[in-house]
C-alpha cells in the first residue's frame, strides 16, 4: 500500500518518507479502512517533532490519528455488514504504531465510527482529535443549556468546533480573537459576539454581553489568559483548558478561589473511555443535522505530505488534510 512513514524524529522533509508498505490485515475486534482523507492534527507533528524531549514510540510510525473513509474488510468478532461502511476513524496513531497517512488503516472497531451519508469526509477527518477534544472543554463538567459559554482562539480547531456544539448544546456563546482583522471571520449565526485580544479592554467588551460573568470558558492559552478568564468568569464557573503558552503557568489564584472556579486541564489521548464514548456519539449526532463544518484551509496529496506537516507548524488559517489516492 502506499503510506508514509518516519523512522527517527525530526523536520518533516528531513524524516518523513512515501512509498510502499505491506496491507495491513485486520485481527479479531478490528476493522480495515480505506482512507480518503487523513487529517493532520499539531499533536501529529509535535511526536513527528520528538516536542518536550518525547522519543520515537515505535521504530516506525505511521502519522495521523483521524480520517475519514470506508470499511473494506473485517476481523474475527465484527459483523460483516461493516464492510463497505464510510466512517470517521479517530485515535489510530494513539498508543498505536499506524495511523491514517496510509492508504489502509486497521483499527479496533470503536475506532472507526459510521459517517452518514450525506456527511462530507473531510468533516469527518475533521472530527477526532480537535472534535472529542471540544466535547470535553464543553461538556466534560455536564450540559451548557441556557449556559454561557466563552472560547478563545473561536476560529481554532478546537475552538470553532467547541463553539458549535456549545450551540448545539443550547448555550449562549462568545468567543476571542487574537487580532481585530480576524473578527469578521466569526460566523454570527454561531458567535453573535466575538472579541478581539488586541482591542482595549476585551474584559469589559465581554461582560457588557455576560453582566452576571461566564459559566463555562473554553481555554486554548491559559498563560496568556489566565487575568482575563478571572475577570470574566462567573461564581462557580469552570475553565477547561486544552493548550498554553508557558510550561509552568501561573494563575490569579485568590481570585479563583473566591469564585470557586473549576480549573480542568484536559489532555486528549488519555480521556476517560466513557467521556469519549459520549463525544462520539455527539459529535457523529450534531455532523448529522448539520450543527458542524469545518474550513480547509489547504489539502495536499500524499506525496506532499512533509508539505503538509509545514503548513500546520505555520499555522495558519482552515484545517489542513492529506488526501489519499481513490
């Protein structure tokens, strides 16, 4: 099969490699997909990158935890009737040596989740690692209903799916912006008020919206935002941050703890199997009425993959995708 591989950590066009690799088969409890289109997350290319001195994992990996395309064969203990199924694969490079830059993906059979038919693929290899990620800022502390709910970086990843299923979720949203440029990219119908962080008193502009403060605060740069947040937040409301800038960051903690504020700090490869469970089944719910979109902001092929990892450690704007030959 055609895939691409890196056997040592380092730049992208330094490591990565295209070529072939031996089919993949799946065992008991497993199901094989066939990938038409492999997202690429920045945790993807952070391992790739060895980030905060972590080894390779594996003598070769296989990047990309999520994807998106169709079932084409079955292991031992799964109902035939998968095969020919689209789905949306999450976690395939978590704990695991291969993930979805492959022309096959062979993954336990939770892993690949059924996208409905009218469901785009590249929303649905949009959908796992920044999708379970914004279930969980979101929801991880129970329901948003008539909540309201602010998330920062609102044009992120993370933070534009978080902001839809807050919606999704019946709560009121707000949400920031590094740059007053970048306000008029905020979707209204889902933000009816954004912020941007380079404006004079993004606290003030914020309350004027949420008088009595913010219940639930979607967090991707604590560091930076730790003031504000305190600001902002209302008694007894919970800060779930998925990202910071500063390794060791500092928060008003007093102030906090006078709000008995919630501080949750959420690491996606290691939520509770429970907690993703749940995702999925919101996040696969929430695609199928159309209360999710995603925007690539740019596509490659596979032999371009190295160009790909490049853009996303560029950031950027819209979602980066690998698609893989049909």
């Amino acid at each position: 099969m055609l895939a691409s591989w890196y056997d040592r950590q380092g730049p992208a066009p330094d490591v990565l490699r295209v070529g072939e690799l031996p089919d993949p088969w799946p065992g008991p409890g497993e199901v094989r997909v066939r990938v038409a289109v492999s997202g690429v997350n920045p945790g993807d290319t952070k391992k790739r990158q060895g980030w905060l001195g972590s080894s390779m994992p594996y003598p070769r990996v296989v990047p990309h935890s999520d994807g998106a395309g169709v079932v084409d064969a079955v292991g031992e203990g799964v109902d035939a009737g998968r095969t020919g199924q689209r789905v949306w694969v999450y976690g395939a490079q978590s704990y695991r040596a291969f993930g979805t830059a492959a022309r096959y993906v062979v993954v336990p059979e939770e892993l690949a989740v059924r996208l409905p038919d009218h469901v785009p693929d590249d929303l649905g290899a949009c959908l796992g690692i920044p999708g379970i990620t914004a279930h969980r800022t979101v929801f991880a502390d129970g329901p948003v209903d008539g909540a309201t709910v602010l998330v920062h970086g609102v044009l992120g990843g993370v933070g534009s799916l978080a902001a839809q299923l807050a919606r999704w979720g019946g709560a009121t949203v707000l949400g920031t912006v590094r740059r007053g440029a970048d306000l008029d990219r905020v979707d209204p119908a889902v933000v009816p008020h954004a912020v941007a962080l380079d404006r004079d008193d993004p606290a003030a502009a914020l309350l004027d919206r949420a008088p009595r403060g913010v219940d639930r605060i979607v967090e991707v740069a604590l560091s930076d935002n730790a003031d504000l947040d305190n600001a902002v937040a209302a008694e007894n409301a919970v800060i779930a941050a998925y990202a910071t800038r500063a390794d060791r960051t500092e928060v008003p903690f007093w102030p906090l703890l006078f709000k008995n504020v919630t501080l949750r700090l959420l690491g996606s490869d290691d939520f509770p199997g429970p907690a993703r469970r749940q995702a999925v089944r919101d996040l696969t719910a929430a695609a199928a009425v159309g209360a999710l979109s995603v925007g690539i902001g740019a596509r490659f092929p596979l032999e371009r993959i190295a160009a790909a990892h490049d853009r996303v450690d560029a950031g950027g704007r819209g979602r980066v995708v690998v698609d893989l030959p049909r």
